[in-house]
C-alpha cells in the first residue's frame, strides 16, 4: 500500500514539475531592444518607433524580422541632449535600465540593437552594472562609443554649431552635455572590456569635408573607425579589421554581404558605403542577417 501511494506521489509531483516548466516557458519571450544615437526623442519605452528605426528605410529595404517571429520590439527612448552615462527621469541609463530589468530577465532571452551614441549609453550600461545574463549579443551600427573626433573639436557654440550642422547633429543649444561627453578621452575614460557577450561592430565609411581634416584615418562623417570598429586605441585606422590593432574585449568586426547596403571589402575592410545616419539601418539588416532573415 505504501509503495503505491508512493508511485502516485511521485507521479504527482513530476506532472507538477511538467505543468510548472510548460507554464515557465509559455510566458519566456524574445525581446530586440533598440537603442538609438544623438538626436531622438525621451518619450521613454515604446513597442513602436517608426521615426528612427521603422520598418522601411530610404533605400526601400523592408525590415525582415516581425514581431511574430523572433523577438518583440521594444524601443528605448531617452534625452540625447544629455551625457549617456547619466541616469535620471529621462536620462539614458535609467531608461536602459528599465528595458532590460523588464525584457531580459527571468526566462526572456533579448538582444540588443544601437545606433551611434546609444552604443555609448550601452557599453556603460555593460561596464558599470555588468552583462545582463539573458543578454545574447549586441549589434553596434556606428558605434560612438569611443567618442568622435567631431566632438573634440571645441566646445563653443560659435565653433562646433555649424560643423555639427553640416554633419547630421542639428540641435539647438550645441555644444549641449552629450556633444560634451562624446568626445573620445571622455568616451574611452571607462573600461570597455566588461562585455560578457559579443558586440558585433558595423562601421561606415563615406568621408567628407570638412569632417575628414579633423577626424582621424577613416570615417562616416562624424565616427572614425578607430570607434565604430571597437578598437581599443583613438587612431587612424583605415581597415575595420586589420589584425594589427588591438579591440575591446568582445568586440568584433561583422561585414553582412546582404541586406539594402552590402559591407565593402576592397576599400575600408569589414565597412559599409554608408554614412553615419544611415548606418541606422544598415545596422537593422545585419540584425536580420543574424537572425537568419536575410
């Protein structure tokens, strides 16, 4: 009698162990949290964001992963008028923060997508609080997280206003907090080495006057590859993955051979023929590519 009331405890109890993990698993989710650059909105988390990332770009390139196949949007807006590293209401890291502490935890598994100052506001996210553990990898299209040489230019409104205009960066108030902080010995004045996960780099090449007298080797316009690339010295780095100059740890140069914007192999190795605003999408793409979309 007590070896069948045994057997039925114990079936019991595995069914209760089946059902428990199916339950864990029914609510597990992918999440792809996008991280955008200077220029953008503070309107906080949002599951669409068609002004910046959308589902289209000019090149007429349609964004291969729905958000019923891999992994739910979730856009991170924040104020890029301030320094990335900052937290606050509508500050970057607390921003970051929130995304994360909801979309990758527990059985969620997310990956993470920037563009520009929002891989800054990231990898300091990922040095100074440490790599989520649900965190996959992260795909950094022109990166800035080791500054810009545009940034260090100067620092009056009368000298840096109409180069950033010129530029891209057209923001009342330049030079604001994050012009300030993205200067490269700011920018690289924290450890980049902490990434757990692989940080896929995507860099641009489409220089221009009059960026090209003031930024070092090759460059989308306002990021050099010495940045973009994930190299751990500001230099005048002309190949994005040349073997000779070392990178931060984790990160990696990825050049997609598909997508609205194809990487260039014979002139800036491992780069794509893009400027620094559209490297937004062409970063898009590799995520697809990497998901297997492309």
């Amino acid at each position: 009698m007590k070896s069948l009331k045994n057997q039925i405890r114990v079936i019991g109890l595995s069914i209760a162990i089946l059902i428990s993990f199916a339950t864990n698993q029914a609510f597990a989710a992918n999440y792809v949290i996008y991280v955008h650059g200077k220029g953008s909105d503070s309107s906080g988390l949002s599951n669409t964001n068609t002004s910046r990332w959308g589902n289209s770009d000019s090149y007429g390139a349609a964004h291969q992963r729905r958000s019923t196949a891999w992994g739910a949007s979730r856009f991170v807006n924040y104020d890029s008028t301030q320094d990335p590293r900052t937290s606050g209401t509508t500050r970057a890291q607390t921003k970051l923060a929130s995304a994360i502490s909801s979309f990758c935890t527990g059985a969620n598994k997310c990956v993470i997508i920037c563009h520009s100052a929002g891989c800054y506001a990231t990898e300091y996210y990922l040095a100074t609080q440490g790599t989520p553990a649900n965190l996959l990898y992260v795909v950094a299209g022109a990166s800035a997280a080791g500054g810009s040489s545009v940034a260090d230019i100067g620092t009056t409104a009368t000298l840096i206003s109409p180069l950033l205009s010129l530029l891209g960066w057209a923001i009342a108030g330049e030079p604001n907090n994050m012009t300030k902080a993205l200067k490269t010995g700011t920018a690289r004045s924290f450890n980049h080495n902490t990434s757990k996960v692989t940080i896929h780099s995507l860099a641009g090449y489409k220089s221009a006057q009059p960026a090209s007298t003031a930024i070092k080797g090759e460059d989308d316009k306002l990021v050099n590859f010495s940045g973009a690339c994930g190299y751990s010295s500001h230099g005048t780095m002309t190949n994005c993955a040349d073997g000779k100059n070392a990178k931060y740890t984790k990160h990696v140069s990825y050049c997609n051979s598909k997508g609205a914007v194809t990487c260039n192999t014979s002139k800036g190795s491992g780069a794509y023929n893009a400027d620094h605003s559209a490297m937004q999408p062409v970063a898009r793409d590799a995520l697809d590519r990497l998901l297997g979309y492309l």
